[in-house]
C-alpha cells in the first residue's frame, strides 16, 4: 500500500491540505519528510494524518514540467461507491495521459492528480463515468513540485 500526508486544518490555520504519497515500506521517511520540513516545524502545518491507500495506481510518467520546474496539476477527491469501477476510469484516464497517478482509500475515497490545471474539465469526465458520487467530487488547481 501507499501512503498519503494530508495536513489537518485548524480553527486558526487558513492553509488547504497538502497531499505527500510513499509507499509503505517509507512511512518512516514520510514523518521525517513532514517533521522536519520548516512549514512544520514552523506551525504553518500544524498537524498531519498519514492514510494508506487500499488501491493505488502509480505513475506511468510526470506531468511536463514549467518554465519554473513545477507541474500544473489538478488534485480531485471524491467517493467511488464501487472502487472496481472506478479504477477502470482512473487506469483509463492514465493510459490516455490525463491522470498522473492515484487511489482509493478504503470506503472509496478517491485521490487522485490528474495533469493540466482546468478543474472543471477533469470533473466533467469523471462525472461523465457515472462511478463517483457527484455530490462528493471536488477538484482544486496545484503546483506539483519535486
């Protein structure tokens, strides 16, 4: 399994998640990654959860970098009422170069980076499958940085 830092937002912290996966076998190296990142250990990220995917799709390849070395990516989370469904869209949408990586949690949480920024076009086509609860997909622009 892989596993996923997500920052807890407090009453106090205006910051969205942040979302950091490695495999299992890391999960040392993610606390490190997290604890001793200057974002933490300066309070900007207060708290964090590490979850384990049930299901994770690797990459196949990364986003095409930006002139600033970043990769212009769009973060979707939703819930997948049936998961084996689901993954057919998501290795679907990976073969066709539209989603970098990604997975489900258990109870169907999906997470997934799919390339390019347009929020609104990436929940259209996952929409369009019918295999995510609507009510619960959320997309958000994001610069993904190594």
């Amino acid at each position: 399994m892989t596993n996923v830092a997500q920052h807890t937002d407090s009453d106090t912290t205006p910051i969205r998640p942040f979302h950091v996966s490695v495999p299992e076998a890391e999960l040392t190296d993610l606390r490190r990654l997290v604890e001793e990142d200057p974002y933490f250990t300066g309070g900007v990220w207060p708290t964090y959860t590490a979850r384990s995917f049930a299901q994770f799709l690797e990459p196949w390849e990364l986003p095409p970098l930006v002139t600033d070395g970043s990769r212009p990516v769009t973060l979707v989370e939703g819930v997948a009422p049936d998961v084996e469904m689901a993954s057919f869209a998501l290795i679907e949408a990976r073969g066709g170069g539209r989603m970098a990586f990604g997975g489900f949690f258990p109870g169907g949480e999906t997470l997934a980076v799919m390339r390019g920024d347009d929020a609104a076009k990436v929940l259209d086509e996952l929409r369009a499958t019918g295999f995510w609860d609507e009510a619960s997909l959320r997309a958000r622009p994001l610069l993904y940085a190594l």
